[in-house]
C-alpha cells in the first residue's frame, strides 16, 4: 500500500522576523559597487549645503543625496528612468536595496532629486574628467561634437497659434475670476476646497499659456533674423506655434522623417576613450553654428581649448573656422567634410564661386586643403566613434525626457553623461591595470 506523501507546506500566515545582510548577499564584483564607489569620490558639499534641517533644530531629515544620487546613477546605466519605478526597485531589488541602505524614498523625492540640481550636476561632470585627465586616463588634445534629437514630453496637438494661446488665455482669466467669486461666496468647506484645487489647475493652464506665448515671440525672432537672408523659405513657412504643456520644446524632423517636439542635446566626447566632457541641451533644430560656443564651454570648463575638433558637414561654418584658428585659448585645427557643390552650374555661378574662394582666410584655404588629403580623411574618421556614444545613451533612455523644460532636461542628460563616464573610466583604468 503506497502511503501519502509527505512534504513541507507553505505558511503565508505565520509571523516572521527576516535577518538580511545586505553586504552579504550582494557580490563583491557586482557593478553597483563602482558607482558607490565612484559617487563616494565625488565632493558633493553643494548637495549637503542645500539641505534645510540642521542639527538642533526642528525639521525632518531628508535621504542622504549621495543615496539618490547612486540610485539614479545606477538606475541610468540599467536603464530605468521612471521615478515610479526606481521606488519600486529601491524596495525590492538587492542592487537598489544596497544602495539605499534602510534609507526611506519616495517617488516624489526621486523625481524632484533628478531635476533640482541642475548646477551640481554640471560641476560634478567637469570635476570627475578633470580627475580623469590628471590621472592621464583621458586627453583634450582630441575631442569630437556632435547633435542628438531627444523626444520631449509633449505632444505636436500641444502646439498652439499665437491666436490660439491668447483665447486660451482669456478664458482661463474667465474662470479664475468665476471660482475666486465662488470660493469667497460658499460657506461649505468641502465645496472651498474643490474650487481652490480648480483655481490652481486654472492657474497652472495660465502659466503654461503665458510662458508658450514667450516661446512664441522667440520663435518669431528668430524668423525675423533668417527671412533677413532666406526670405523666400521663410514666406513658405507656416504659423509659428508653441507647445501648452512643454513651452521650450520645438518640432524637429528625426533621421526617420518623423516630425516630433524635441530638443538639441550637443554633445563633445574623447572619440577614442569614449568619456563626454560636455554637454548642452538647446532648442536648435540644426546643429549649424554651433562650433564655437561648444569649444567655449569647453575652454570654461578645463581652461584649454582642443588642438583638433571633429564635427559634422555644415556644423562648423566658414566663420567658426576661422574664429576657432585665432581662439584665445589656442588654435584649433577643425576636421569637418567639405560641403558638396553643384557642378552643372553656369560660368558666371562658377566665377563668383572662385572669387569668394579666393577672398576666404587662410584658415579657411587651409581647412579645404586638409580635408582633401588622406591624412586629413583618416583623423576625421574618429568622429564616427560618437555615434557609438549617442547609441549607448539611446539604448539606455535617453531617447525620451521623462521631464519638461531646458534645465530640467539638461540635468536628465547630466545624469546619462556621468552614468557613461563612471563606466567607461572604469573599463580604461582596468585595461591599463
């Protein structure tokens, strides 16, 4: 007779004390160990100096700003880029459990961590390459520029006329006067309070409007400075418009063809060792003309200039050049394809061409002769190594600003560019090991 089987059932009732050692139970070599270690190496006094409790004094302790820093960093690399999300890891997940330490968290604590502190952020990304470079990891000498479209948190119904802007504004005006009338005349509580929580939503559509309207008289500026010399395109173009929920953000066309609400990230990495010593985010739809204020942030960042900068066709124009081989940091040879000309062109075409040719700088005539040898090709071909950069940052969340607004967005890059840093670094220091 075969008897019953005999086994361990589970109880999900009985009361239970769990000891969990941390440190233990995550592996030496784990890779959440670098960027503790390398968030311990950073000064991160600015981070301390914001916080508002201080000892003797009343006020609740926030979470250590080196915790969330190592969070976000750590969830940048794993790309995890929801604050939702990286709460939920926090408390489930060994790696995030690590680095939290007991310490409790918030998703609106995270999400407003990432974006408060734009300035540190920069300040960290300049210190950690100048440590790079003293260690003689990393070198100016060489440093590649380029422009990546990044996805905003807006959709193209989101942009409105100028006339569009102005109803809406009119209308809200309209209704905030009609609940301030309300609030003040209805003796209930409750109902005060569901009309205040409308006035703000009210007011908040306002703002919205009024900085949209902002963006628009930028944008008709700018229209104005180019029609001054494109003036038949300009006439082509539609009405201005700017977006209600993200007033900075801009159409542009994606490699794809699609036309989305994006911004401009510009980005100057060390092709070779793969390190990003810069970054801006702007509201550019093209990357033209934007040599020079790239080589000036870097220059106020490592007080030098790079000998050699490697850019795209049109991204450096004539004058960039020539304003970059005279630069007060140092001269700086550019490397960039010359633009493509017609051939099927009339002599005069043809004249006039040679005749500007003729009157460009040296620096200039210098530049074309560069680019036509082999040597010239072959230092150029290094700059094909930063679209590995941009690929990596795609592959890993940066193809989408989970925020809104320029600064907001620049310390969402921020974090990509010191998540990429910490890595690689780590991967050149053991390969010289």
């Amino acid at each position: 007779m075969t008897k019953e089987a005999r086994f361990i059932r589970a109880d999900r009732f009985q009361t239970r004390w769990d000891f969990i050692d941390l440190e233990a139970l995550l592996p030496s070599d784990h890779r959440v160990r670098i960027v503790m270690s390398f968030v311990d190496s950073l000064d991160l006094s600015g981070l301390y100096d914001a916080i508002k409790s201080r000892e003797g004094e009343a006020g609740r302790p926030p979470p250590d700003p080196a915790v969330l820093l190592a969070l976000w960093l750590y969830a940048t690399i794993e790309g995890v880029g929801s604050a939702r999300q990286l709460d939920r890891l926090a408390q489930r997940d060994l790696a995030y459990r690590w680095i939290a330490g007991g310490v409790p968290l918030n998703y609106h604590g995270l999400s407003d961590f990432r974006v408060a502190h734009v300035e540190v952020l920069d300040r960290l990304l300049t210190e950690s390459v100048t440590a790079l470079i003293a260690e003689g990891v990393v070198s100016l000498a060489e440093i590649a520029v380029d422009g990546t479209k990044v996805r905003a948190n807006a959709s193209r119904e989101s942009f409105k006329t100028g006339d569009k802007l102005a109803q809406i504004g009119a209308a809200v005006e309209q209704q905030l006067t009609a609940l301030k009338a309300e609030i003040g005349a209805d003796p209930e509580a409750s109902s005060r309070r569901k009309r205040a929580a409308q006035e703000r939503a009210a007011r908040e559509v306002k703002e919205r409007a009024e900085r949209a309207r902002a963006a628009l008289d930028h944008v008709r500026a700018e229209r104005e400075q180019r029609a001054k010399r494109h003036s038949k395109d300009e006439a082509k173009k539609s009405e201005p418009k700017a977006s209600l929920s993200d007033p900075e953000a801009r159409n542009m066309r994606f490699p794809d063809g699609a036309i989305s609400p994006a911004y401009n990230a510009q980005i100057a990495v060390t092709p070779n060792e793969g390190i990003i010593v810069s970054l801006e985010m702007t509201d550019r739809r093209n990357d033209a003309g934007l040599a020079v204020p790239m080589v000036n942030d870097v220059v106020r960042r490592y007080g030098q200039a790079p000998e050699t900068l490697l850019v795209d066709t049109h991204y450096a124009t004539s004058e960039d050049i020539a304003a970059l081989a005279e630069h007060a940091a140092g001269p700086v040879k550019v490397f960039a394809p010359i633009p493509t000309e017609r051939d099927d062109v009339t002599p005069g075409t043809l004249a006039n061409r040679l005749r500007k040719r003729a009157r460009e700088p040296e620096s200039v005539k210098e530049w074309r002769s560069r680019m036509a040898t082999q040597d010239g090709k072959e230092v150029y071909r290094l700059r094909k190594l930063i679209e590995r950069i941009n690929a990596n940052l795609k592959n890993h969340g940066f193809g989408f600003f989970p925020v809104r607004g320029l600064i907001k967005a620049k310390a969402f890059a921020l974090l990509h560019a010191l998540a990429n840093n910490l890595m690689a670094a780590h991967r050149l220091r053991t390969k010289v090991a």
